[in-house]
C-alpha cells in the first residue's frame, strides 16, 4: 500500500519516461462520459477524491460547492463538504468547511453518483431523451449561519467529457512501469451547467442562479508528487446563446518527465469551449519544458503566466497578466473545421491586484493527516491565488460558420466573468517552466 508513497526504485533505463499523459494515453479528444465515469470511486490507499460544482451567478457572485474523501494509508477517509461564496460586488465572502458524519455512497435507492451524510445530501437523477438529462440537487446544513440547496441541470447539447474513450479516458499516469505506476490522477468534467436555488446566511434568505461547470477529480497519490504548480480558469457568459470556456492544467515535479527522473516540468492542460449552448471543442496539450509550442499547432489547450513579479507576501513570482489559448477540430457536425479562442486577463500587480479574491494558505485547506504526511515531507507552505474578473473572450469559429450566416463575426467577442484559480508553487520550485 505504501509503496507508491515511499517508492524509492528507479528506471531500468533512466531515460525511460517516468511520466504518462492523457494525451499520449488517448486516441482521440473527446471521450463520452458514461454513467460510472462520475460515481464515487472512494478508494484506499492514499488517494484524494473530489466533486466540485462551480457556479457564477448571473449577478457575478461566485458559489464553489466541493466534497472531498481523503484516503491515507490505513487511516480511516476523512470526508469534508467545503463552500466559497464571493460577491464582487460588495467583497464579502462566506467560507465554511465541514468535516461531515456518517457519509454514504449510494444511498438507498440510487447510484454512486449521488452521495449523502448528516450535513449534506447530492442526488444525481438521469432524465435520458430530455432537454436536460441529467440532474444533481444539492442539499447542505452547514451551521447555524450557512444553508444551501442548488438544482444543477445539464443540456443535452453540452455533453460531459473526458480526454480519449474508455474504462481509462481522462488518466494521466505517473512512474516508468504503466503495469504499476506510481500514481495517477483522473478528470471529467461538464462545461456548462444551469444552476437555481437559494443560500441562508444567519437566517436572510437569498437567491442564486446561472451557468457553471462540475468537474470529479481523483489523485491517486500526494499533491505533491502530482505537481509543482496549477492553473484553472473557468469563463462564462449568457452572450451568443451560452459560452463557456474552462481550462485545468500542472506541471510536474522534477521526478516525472518524458526523458527519465530528472526531467520534470512537463505541462498538461485540458479545457474546452462552448457556443451557443453546444459543446464546440474539447482540447489538450502537453507541452515539455524548455521547447517552444508551434503557434501553429492544430490543438491547443495554453495557459500563459505573462509580466510575474515577485511577491514578497508568499514569496512566489506570480503573473500580473494571462493568457489562455485554446484550438481543436469542431465537434458541432454543421459547423466542421477548427474552433480556437484566447482569452487575456489582467489581474493587476501585487501592489495593486484587480479581482484578487484572496490568497490561501494551500496547507490550510487540505484534511489535517494529509497535512501532516505532506509537511512532513516537505516543509513548505503553499498558497492558492483566487481571482473573479470581468473578461472578453474572443472565439474564431470555423470557415463554415461564416459561410452560414452574416452575424457570425458577432460571436467572435463575447464579454463574460472568469473565475482564476493560481498555485503557482506547492513544492518543487526547480520544476516549474515558466510560460511568460
């Protein structure tokens, strides 16, 4: 059980890689979710397993709903349901995280999709041939001055996905023996969802509702050895019909690479862009460190860290701008040909920061022996850099797209609110490639 955590054996060949990408493990982009891709895995060992709902209101407020079931070593799961809620409006932000009782997965009556314990319940519910197929109703009392529900609703244009088909679509593996690797982390994700309900903070009653995305993750070894940094970023806007556009991407530690153990910083990223309500194009990319992508590339799935500046806060170079890029081949059989958008963001100097939401202490936000495995192992203290902007996000749809209609080039700006998510170092500085 403890070998993928302590494994000290190496590569026969040492230059053998010791790292295994969804995209070299995939044969194509875009792999169908089936009903078992989103249930509960709750697997032991030392494996985190996540689902996270993320909504942005029509008002612009930001609602994050995720549960988590930790797993280490022998020790029983630890299980916690965790709730941001930030108005950019008038700055205030809730936060509670909950370590629950008596969790279930299924509860009676249906599937591993849904879940349930004394503070929280998600039920999943499959409505097949409808405009919305599918269907999560989240329900949480989380103390006496925070309850929640949430319908979540799915369009049968804006499929789930994950990266390549299969039992395995959406793994990446780390260590050189694919047989038994070291690790692994799993994602899928939907792009886009409609959300409606309400909040009660200390007894006022408010309302919620609007687009979102929902993704389930599993690490299947310590946030450490999975990666060195993380950016997430994840835009919606209600222009041209619905237009979403997310992206999640790491880059390895030094230990995992495509050339043996030493040669780490490999960036994966995945994402994908919805117009008009219909999912457009899933993307993926891995790019290695020190090698220059082709501005020509078919597929892209980028993102940039533009002008860092050293922030003597947490002592991390961060960006004062972004760049997120994203081109693959168009999954909308009408419109074929390649679909590519970019998105900038300036999130203003350390100084004089615009959206920052809040800086995290990473460690803080982790279940307590988790925590201790990992400061143990490397005594430093990451942080997470939150952001809510306004955006423009600009989409070139394909040649035919044009050819169909005049009003096409409107789709091509499209103003929306982005939600940035920013590790820029959890444990291995040395192995991060800096993009910028």
């Amino acid at each position: 059980m403890f070998s993928s955590i302590f494994s000290t054996s190496a590569p026969v060949d040492p230059n053998a890689p010791t790292f295994h990408p969804v995209t070299t493990q995939a044969k194509e982009l875009h792999g169908h979710l089936e009903p078992k891709d989103t249930e509960w895995l709750c697997s032991s060992g030392f494996v985190a397993e996540t689902q996270i709902f993320y909504t942005i209101a029509d008002d612009g407020t930001f609602m994050m709903c995720q549960i988590i079931h930790s797993s280490v070593g022998l020790f029983y799961p630890t299980i916690q349901f965790t709730c941001k809620i930030y108005n950019p409006k008038t700055k205030e932000t809730t936060w509670k995280s909950v370590n629950v009782s008596n969790f279930v997965t299924p509860p009676p009556g249906l599937d591993k999709r849904s879940c349930k314990a004394d503070e929280f319940s998600v039920t999943h519910k499959s409505a097949p041939g409808s405009d919305y197929p599918e269907t999560y109703t989240v329900r949480a009392n989380l103390a006496q001055d925070l309850q929640l529900s949430l319908e979540v609703t799915r369009p049968k244009l804006i499929p789930g996905y994950k990266i390549g088909s299969g039992d395995k679509g959406g793994y990446t593996y780390f260590g050189h023996d694919l047989g038994k690797p070291d690790g692994y982390v799993i994602h899928r994700f939907w792009p886009r969802y409609y959300a409606t309900g309400h909040i009660i903070r200390n007894g006022a009653a408010s309302t919620i509702q609007g687009p979102g995305m929902f993704v389930h993750a599993i690490q299947g070894m310590r946030p450490d050895l999975v990666a060195a940094s993380w950016n997430f970023a994840h835009f919606q806007s209600p222009q041209h019909g619905g237009v979403s556009a997310i992206q999640m991407e790491f880059t390895t530690i030094a230990k995992y690479g495509m050339k043996g153990p030493t040669s780490g910083g490999v960036s994966v990223n995945v994402g994908s862009l919805v117009v008009g309500d219909r999912l457009a194009a899933v993307t993926a990319e891995t790019r290695l460190p020190d090698v220059e992508s082709s501005a020509a590339a078919a597929v892209k799935s980028r993102a940039s860290h533009l002008k860092p500046e050293h922030d003597p806060e947490t002592g991390y170079n961060v960006p004062t701008e972004l760049l997120f890029e994203w081109a693959a081949p168009s999954l909308i059989s009408e419109s074929p040909g390649t679909y590519a958008a970019k998105l900038h963001v300036d999130v203003g100097d350390c100084a004089h920061p615009k959206g920052l939401v809040e800086k995290v202490d990473f460690m803080a936000e982790v279940p307590r022996l988790l925590k201790v495995a990992v400061n143990y192992v490397s005594g430093t203290k990451p942080y997470i850099y939150q952001a809510n902007n306004l955006a423009i996000h600009v989409v070139v749809p394909p040649l035919t797209v044009f050819s169909q209609t005049s009003a096409a080039m409107e789709m091509i700006r499209t103003a929306g609110r982005i939600v940035l998510t920013i590790i820029p170092g959890i444990f291995d500085h040395a192995a991060i490639h800096d993009g910028g």
